[in-house]
C-alpha cells in the first residue's frame, strides 16, 4: 500500500500519469542520451556512462563528498569565515506540525508522567520520550549515500540496482540498517557555507513550484550580495533560498505539492566546477519539482547522490541569515552516526 500511494504521490508532484509517455522513455530508457542528467553517449545506465568507481576518492569510498572535510585547508577556509562570534541555527524545529513527504510519520510521545521516579531521599525523577519517525527523512535532512539509487538492469534485479560508487542492493540491504552506505561513514561538516537568496535575485516573496533556479539566477543573486567575485572552492557547502519557507508548518499542503529548486545547470555547475562538499536548500528536495521535462523524476538528486556522491541537506531555515544580512560563514553539522541510516536529522549551524 505505501509503494502505491508513494507512486501516486509522485505522479502528481510530477504532473503525469501512470501511463504517460516520456520524450525517453521507461521501456527503452536508452532513448535518453543527449538528457541533461545524461553523462556521456554510452547509455551503459539511465544516467549514461557508469558513474563507479568514484574518480575522486575511489572504489571502496563511502564517504562522498564529506571526504573534503578531512582535509585541513578545507576546515581552515571554514574556520576563517568567523569574524564576529555569532551563531544561528539553520535547521527548522521537529514536531508533528511539519510537513512530511508522502506517508512518512513524526511522532513523539511522553511515557508517564514523569517516566521514571522518585528515588532515593533526594526524591529525584525524570522523563524520557519514545520517537517513531523515518529519522533520516524527516524535518530538517541529511540524504545520505544510501538513500537514492538508480534501477540499472531488468527490474527486481538487486544486482542491479546502483547507488553511489555502484553499489548494488544485493550488497546493502539488512533488516536492521543498510549493511553499506549508512550515515554512520560520513565524516563531521566544517564548511564554507554560502548562501545564495535567489527569492531576493527574482524579485517575489516566495519562488512558484516548477521554477527552476539557473546560473543566471545565481549571478544576479551574488552581484545584489555584493558576492560579484565569488569563487567557488572545493568543499563549500552552497545553500539556495527561495522563500519556500513561507509555507512550513502553515501551509504543508502547498509546501508538499512541489516546489522551486535547481535543475541540471545549477546542479553541474556545483558537481563539476565547484565540487561543493554539500548542496542545501529551503525546500523538502532542492531540486525544481515538478521539473520542466517530465522525464526527469528526481533526477537532480540522483546526479547529485549517486553519481557524485554530493549529500543534500534539505527543509532549511534560512530566512533569519538574510534578515541578518550574513551570506559567506562557517557551517558545521555532523551527521547522526545511525549505522545503516539513509540520511541524518539535524540542525547545521551557521558561525559567522
């Protein structure tokens, strides 16, 4: 039931239906090359030339692109970005009000009242709570490694079924956590953070769902920033504001019926000319949805995870740094190490 209501869930997100036919489509997938999520003219995946083993940091990585943050001129960039001694979360509040994607749950419960208590003649007592939640993929997120993939060869083959660095299901999977590609194997964020208010750059309030953000977007946003001679470097981490935050917890229905995001431009431009350690945005997927081309079901997040390995933190809360007027800072975030978790609940911090 829940694989249903998620295929009609996305269905509509994207603005198609079952039996739509893409431009490429999902019976001869090799129809695609020449899409921008395509790498190369050998269509050896849907994602065109195999993207395994990972060129940077090699077959046996599981890391991606936090591997950046253990090397020292990185974490020095990030540390130079304090000048003031001032903080601010970036991550919204968890609570049971939040907009959630598709069926996914958000429930805390208190049991008892107090838990546990009074002991001893200092009477003292305490109280616990008790969470269900898809933990990785809730609220303010971490997608880690393991959490999209591609379908490679026939449907139902898990030794075909790819994620980053090309690992298969039939490597990954356990009933208890992902045996690979958990959240437990990426290392703690010390960033350049860099935030880009493309709302701000467009003129609105909030961005409309379907906008995708280009790189003139992006220059226009830098140039009102006063950022003109921003040069990107390896290892920044680049978050995108479009307003979407307008409607967190007061309109969850508009917030999940799609959303404004980057598309492929952007999304290259960061992979393959900034090789950025992390992409974040104010929305529930940072890429554009639904996207202009309906071939394109997530594709961004799939170019971004399992092609490069680039983790994406989404549901940011990034309105309180434009009212601050801070753009360039230090984001620190260390993913929760829940072996064999998709992804990392979490508040970054931005330092500035």
């Amino acid at each position: 039931m829940k694989i249903r209501n998620l295929a009609t869930i996305v269905s509509v997100l994207l603005g198609i239906s079952a039996s739509s036919a893409f431009a490429c489509t999902v019976e001869d997938w090799k129809s695609c090359a020449g899409k921008p999520w395509v790498n190369g003219t050998n269509m050896e995946t849907p994602l065109g030339e195999k993207w395994w083993p990972n060129p940077l940091w090699g077959a046996d990585d599981q890391a991606g692109s936090t591997n950046w943050y253990k090397k020292p001129e990185v974490v020095k960039r990030a540390i130079a970005q304090v000048k003031e001694g001032k903080t601010m979360k970036i991550g919204q509040p968890y609570s049971g009000k939040m907009p959630l994607f598709g069926s996914r749950t958000f429930a805390l419960r208190i049991p008892g009242s107090p838990t546990g208590g009074p002991f001893g003649p200092n009477r003292v007592m305490w109280y616990d709570e008790m969470l269900t939640a898809e933990i990785g993929q809730v609220g303010t997120q971490y997608d880690g490694l393991g959490h999209i993939g591609v379908q490679v060869g026939a449907d139902g083959d898990k030794n075909e079924m790819r994620f980053y660095n090309g690992v298969t299901v039939q490597e990954m999977e356990g009933a208890y956590g992902l045996v690979k590609l958990g959240t437990e194997n990426l290392n703690p964020i010390i960033a350049r953070g860099i935030l880009i208010d493309i709302a701000n750059a467009r003129g609105v309030e909030a961005m409309e769902k379907g906008d995708v953000i280009t790189m003139a977007d992006v220059k226009t946003a830098l140039k009102r920033q006063g950022m003109s001679d921003y040069q990107c470097q390896s290892g920044d981490a680049i978050a995108f504001r479009t307003g979407w935050t307008k409607y967190w917890a007061t309109d969850n229905a508009t917030y999940n019926s799609g959303e404004p995001g980057i598309g492929m431009e952007v999304a290259r431009w960061l992979t393959e000319e900034c090789q950025v350690g992390v992409v974040g945005a104010d929305t529930w997927a940072v890429e554009a949805v639904p996207n202009p081309d309906p071939a394109c079901v997530f594709c961004v997040h799939q170019f971004l995870l399992a092609r490069h390995g680039v983790a994406i933190q989404e549901n940011l809360s990034l309105d309180g740094m434009v009212e601050a007027g801070v753009y360039q800072f230090m984001w620190t975030y260390s993913p929760v190490p829940i072996v064999g978790a998709t992804g990392s609940i979490g508040s970054p911090v931005a330092t500035w």
